[in-house]
C-alpha cells in the first residue's frame, strides 16, 4: 500500500544533542510537510517542501532545519534539543499544482523525548 | 487571517448516541474543508472533505456539509461505537492546513 513512512516511532535525545527524525512516502508526492505536535493540542506547521523549494514558516525556531534529497525522503533537524522541544513530529504529504494543494497524507508520527 | 474554530472538549457520549461537533471557519476565498480524526498514539487520518459550497462530505457514518452562508462545517454521526473515542480535528487549506484546537470524544460502551 502506498503510505507515508516514520523512523523511528520513538525517539529519546539528551539536551543538547542533534537529532534527525526521517520521513518516507511511496505516493510520488511532490509536497511534503513537518508538523510540531504538543499534548493535547493542534499540529503546528515547521516548514513544507513544494518540489525542492523550501518553505519555512515564519515563527519556526532556527534550531529546527530540513532536507529533502528526493521525492521520496523528508528529513527533520533538530539541532540542539531543548526540553520544550519534546513533542510528536508528523510528517505529510500530498500533490500541489501551483497554488492548489491537495489533501494531506500524514505518517504515524515520532514521539520526541528530550532528556 | 485564515482560521478555524472548533467546538472545545472533552465529549463524553454512550454507544449509539448522537455525535456533532462544531466547525466555523474564516478564510479568503474558497477553502478546501476536512475533518481529520487522531486515535491514541498515531498520526492524523483523513476521515472525510469537502471542496466546495453545499458539497457534503461523507466516511464511516459521518457527514459534514460545507455551508458557505454560515462558513460551517460541522460533524456528525448518527450512533456513535467505542472505537470513534479520538481526537478530532476541523481543517482548512488555503492551500497550506489551518487546524482547529481539536475535540477530544470519548464513548462508553
């Protein structure tokens, strides 16, 4: 079945030390998404890829980058883990022409733990 | 600006009774409208959309009809089971996701 793909699960890192969350997709979608997840609250846009171009948005935290080496692969950074970035990170996906974007297909998600 | 909101939880219900859950909207232009729900512990599925006014959007048992007069979109189901305790989750895209605060629904057999 074609699906958007997680790894890990669950993750645990310790203050301070960079961690890389990875996202693949069987769809052959050209969008891909990073979403911040906190207890009990809605997803929270990073940042998107349309194609290679990247997209950022305006209130996500330096510390926080990513790359995208294909169509298939998505990658988070996160650069020096803080306590208040532990959360869950959702990527997502779906097609784009121009300015319409289609509905989004997400991953199961991975549960950061900041020690 | 775009936004969404959504009726606040948590919602406890009994099998088989009535659910809905309220969804407004404001946006410019004319947004895509979805429901997405979030079990325990996995990421957001897509439970149903609508692209247009008066469309209705319709998946296991729950409807919403996109109402461009009262920039609507609420969700409801008929005889609500065990397994539809989750979170759930009112969107709009213009085009990137604007999410509601989420509805946290629990049914007690």
């Amino acid at each position: 079945d074609a699906m958007v793909i997680q790894n890990p699960r669950y993750q645990v890192t310790q203050f301070g030390k960079p961690v890389t969350l990875s996202c693949s997709q069987t769809l052959n979608h050209n969008v891909m998404y990073w979403y911040q997840q906190k207890s009990s609250q809605a997803p929270k846009l990073l940042f998107h890829y349309y194609d290679k171009d990247f997209n950022n948005e305006a209130d996500t935290p330096d510390n926080f980058q990513s790359r995208r080496p294909n169509t298939s692969f998505c990658f988070l950074d996160i650069r020096s883990p803080g306590l208040g970035d532990a959360a869950m990170y959702l990527c997502a996906t779906a097609t784009g022409l121009g300015i319409t974007y289609n509905e989004q297909f997400f991953g199961p998600g991975t549960r950061l733990t900041v020690l | 600006g775009n936004s969404v909101t959504q009726m606040e939880g948590p919602v406890t219900l009994s099998e088989e009774a009535f659910l809905t859950i309220n969804c407004t909207y404001t946006a410019t232009g004319y947004p895509s409208l979805f429901w997405y729900v979030q079990y325990p512990g996995e990421g957001l599925q897509l439970l149903l959309k609508a692209t247009k006014a008066d469309d209705k959007g319709s998946n296991k048992g729950f409807e919403a009809t996109y109402r461009k007069e009262t920039t609507s979109f609420h969700l409801e189901k008929g005889s609500v089971q065990v397994s539809d305790s989750a979170v759930y989750f009112c969107a709009l895209a213009v085009p990137e996701l604007s999410f509601g605060a989420g509805t946290t629904v629990t049914v007690r057999a």
